[in-house]
C-alpha cells in the first residue's frame, strides 16, 4: 500500500470549517480484513443514552479506545477507554500519517444495516477542545454522510467508501451539524471510527 498514492479533494464545505475527504487510503484487501477483525475483536455495546430524561438504548453498538482509560461523557452517559487493541494502533498510525494529526482516543460505531443511523449532532465536547480534528475512517458497507449548517441551514453530502477517511477540523464542529441517515437500500454493516484527540487528563 502506498500511503501517498492518495487524491484529497477540496474542502467539502462551503465556509465555516474544514472536511477534507480522501477517498480510499486502504486497499480492498486491508479495509476487508480490518473489517472482519474489529467485528469480531472489538468490545462492543449497544450505546445507553439520556435524552430528555428518558434511557434510550440504540440499535447500533458502540466502543471507546484510548492510549489511557480516558472518560468520555456525551448524551449524559459516561465510557471510560478500553487500551488500543494491535489493529486500532495499526489504523491510528495510518490515519495519523495520511492526516497529519496526531490522535490519543478513538470512537468506534457499529451500523448492522441501513435501518441504523446517526442524527444531526456536533462533536464539540470540551475535552476535545476548540476547533478539534476528527479523523472517520470506514469499513464496510458505503453510507452518505450529510453536513447542515447550523445558521444557514445549506446541507452538503459524500457517500463514504469501504476503506475510506473523512477529516472534519477547524470551526467544522461550531458551525456545522452532521448526521448518518438511514437508508433501506442498505443491508450490510459498517464500521465507523472516528479518531481524536482527548485534551482533559493532563493531556
């Protein structure tokens, strides 16, 4: 695989953020194989969320890795990190070396089909800090992703390849929304790992 053999597109969004998409930084074999490994390696859950005061138990499965068993809280639940596993170590240094950026944590969703989604929401927690970059690679089955500005309201999409990665940085999180919708046409699964860099515990 050569890691610079790689196209960048132009920044997705129109203003108020960066999202550089990258199409596949992985090859068919290695997106396949890293697919097959986090299914059956990873610690999923099914996420426990509080909306509005009531426990809200998804369809799709959850996990949270870091360097250190750093705590997240988000929809007033906390995780805290299980150790990086040899496969996320593999995929962080990838992503690290394509992006630029250096990440400590990493957030993995699994989507069993297209009945699975993610509403509008940012990724502005404070122990990411301001203007956070946010790497998402994914595996498995190709979803459209959508971007919603907050103010404007303008909506901007990309259909996120088996193997590909997705940049979100600078104001994206302050500015824009984005969302995973739901799609009958999709019967596989998806893997979806979203790269950070936690800035609380002393880090």
């Amino acid at each position: 695989m050569d890691l610079f053999n790689h196209n960048t597109t132009n920044n997705l969004l129109p203003c108020d953020g960066v999202a550089e998409y990258y199409g596949t930084i992985l090859s068919l074999k290695e997106a396949s194989r890293y697919f097959d490994s986090l299914l059956q390696t990873i610690e999923w859950q099914h996420d426990e969320l509080i909306i509005y005061g009531k426990r809200i138990v998804t369809k799709r499965e959850v996990a949270w890795y870091g360097d250190q068993p750093y705590d997240y809280t988000y929809s007033n639940t906390t995780k805290q990190a299980h150790l990086f596993t040899k496969e996320l170590l593999e995929l962080k240094a990838i992503t690290e070396k394509v992006s630029g950026a250096v990440f400590n944590s990493c957030l993995l969703n699994l989507y069993h089909n297209g009945e699975e989604g993610m509403s509008w929401h940012s990724d502005d927690e404070a122990c990411f800090g301001t203007n956070a970059t946010i790497a998402s690679v994914s595996l498995g089955a190709e979803r459209k992703f959508m971007f919603n500005h907050k103010k404007t309201k303008q909506n901007v999409s990309v259909v996120l390849q088996h193997g590909s990665l997705l940049v979100m940085k600078g104001a994206t999180q302050t500015n824009w929304l984005h969302s995973l919708p739901k799609s009958t046409k999709v019967s596989k699964a998806r893997i979806n790992l979203t790269f950070r860099r936690m800035i609380s515990n002393g880090q």
